[in-house]
C-alpha cells in the first residue's frame, strides 16, 4: 500500500472537501477491515470511494471481482497505477457518483447478491445509507467506516436524542454489529472526529413488514421532521398531506398515544402506524376538519 500522502505529493494533488476525501492510510487497519469482512473466492464487491486503493488491493486478492466506485477523475490514473503494481486483474474501476449508480446491475451481471464495502464521505453518508436500504435486495451485507457519531445513531434505541429516522430505517430492515473505531490520525487528511467501522446485515426482521414501504419511510421522515411535537401535530404537513385530526385518528387506529413523540416509537409501532396509514386512506381523510 502506498501512501496517500506520498501519492498527492507525487501527482501535485490536494484532496477535496466537496468529495469527502479522508485517505486511509494505515495497511494494518486496510487489512484489518478486510478481515473482517470474510471475504470469498466467490464474493463481488461494489466498493464506495475506492481513493488510492488501500481496500480495493486487499479485497481484489480475496474475491472473485471488485467494482470500485471512484467519482474524483484526478485520481483514476493513480488507482490504476496501483492495481497494476500489485498484478490486480479482477478490478473494475467505475469513474461515477455512487448515488447515479443503480446497485441492481452488478446483481445481473453476477448473478447473485454483492457485498459493500467502503469509506463512506461524511457528506454524503446519510444519503448513501438510505441509498442502500432502498435497493438492500440487491446487498448481502455492507461493512462500512463512518463518523463514529453516525455509527451512535444507527444502533441508537428509543428514547435518546440520537435515535432519529436513520436509527429505524436501518433497524427496520438489518442488524448492525459494531466491529471498532478508529482514530482520526488513521486517515490523511485527518479529519475532526474518530470512524467507526459497522457491518450491516439486511433481513426481515420482524413478523410484520411495512405494507407500503415509500409511505413508511416518509411516514419515519415526517415524524422526526418535528421531533420536538407529538407525533399528531408532526404527522400533519406537507409530507403526508394530512391534518392533525386525522393524523390523530390514525395513530390511534395503531394503538399509539398521539401525545407521544417520534423518539419514543419503537420500529414495530412505525410499523403498525404505516400498516394503517396507507395511500388510499390518506386521501380519504385529508380533507377532514
């Protein structure tokens, strides 16, 4: 693994803040994070911000083929210049933003499900994470580093302030398994916070799934849109296009308080409110006073 450090340096490059790039830069912690993940001879890989290659290398020499994902054009010469010097062959490099990339492709090209990995860019995280529980059909399991802050609200339990929408979307549908944190001086440049590193496994976790699963997810994003109302007067709005009355029915309907507020909902309650919530009921009741 060469350094980033060195590579920059050689190339007369900086990195960018509009890409989110924080190079790992420690081969112990790369192989580390590989290890991890138990990789196969078998095993396709979509790897999220593939940078220098300092996971890409590893991954390549364990699975059968890895398409990494790379969206700076200033350093695809750089990344392909290391798979070379390391005899990679089975490397796709991808030169595209990973939110225009549809996941579903690599499954029909393979014939089976991938697994992510990957350093997710702080600015952007939050909308990868939802990316991949939109097309988790397609995903076997994710293990990805992130804001160690952000690792905190994906395991986060109701009734704390860091239990938000991305705390049930991810519960809803995976378990998530700490594997560890690392130091911000592992990453060049470093960054402000420390990274946890998380394996997602999605599965059906409950007896009982989200009937419509585009209204569930909205329904989550209304209710913690306004976290500090009761979820009859946070329901009401735009997003669902209903009113406080018949937001308050309807979580009555569920079996839930209407007094309550969002952080209290457990992921089976969201679930039951979503079941009755449906599309059709909704325009039935939007126009009650």
């Amino acid at each position: 693994m060469t350094s980033p450090i060195a590579l920059l340096s050689a190339w007369k490059l900086h990195p960018k803040k509009k890409f989110g790039q924080n190079f790992l830069k420690d081969p112990q912690t790369a192989e580390m994070i590989i290890n991890c993940c138990n990789l196969t001879a078998e095993d396709t890989v979509l790897e999220i911000g593939a940078g220098f290659g300092a996971i890409t290398v590893p991954a390549a020499l364990r699975s059968k083929k890895v398409y990494a994902v790379e969206i700076d054009y200033r350093i695809y010469e750089m990344l392909s210049n290391e798979l070379l010097l390391n005899n990679i062959l089975n490397v796709d490099i991808i030169k595209d933003n990973i939110m225009k990339i549809h996941i579903k492709d690599f499954v029909e090209k393979t014939g089976h499900k991938i697994i992510v990995l990957g350093n997710l860019p702080y600015n952007i995280s939050s909308q990868i994470l939802i990316k991949l529980i939109k097309e988790r059909a397609y995903i076997s399991r994710a293990v990805i580093m992130l804001q160690k802050e952000m690792a905190i609200r994906l395991t986060a339990k109701p009734d704390c302030r860091d239990y938000g929408r991305l705390s049930v979307m991810l519960q809803y549908c995976a378990d998530i398994t700490k594997i560890t944190d690392l130091k911000a001086a592992c990453f060049f440049p470093r960054p402000k916070i420390d990274s946890t590193i998380i394996e997602i496994k999605f599965n059906n976790k409950y007896q009982y799934q989200a009937e419509n699963e585009s209204l569930f997810f909205k329904t989550i994003k209304a209710a913690f849109s306004k976290r500090r109302k009761t979820l009859r007067n946070a329901l009401a709005g735009n997003l669902l296009n209903i009113d406080a009355k018949t937001a308050g029915n309807f979580l009555k309907k569920a079996g839930i308080d209407p007094s309550r507020r969002a952080e209290t909902l457990i992921v089976s309650e969201f679930i039951k409110l979503n079941n009755v919530l449906n599309p059709e009921n909704i325009l039935i009741n939007s126009g009650e006073s």
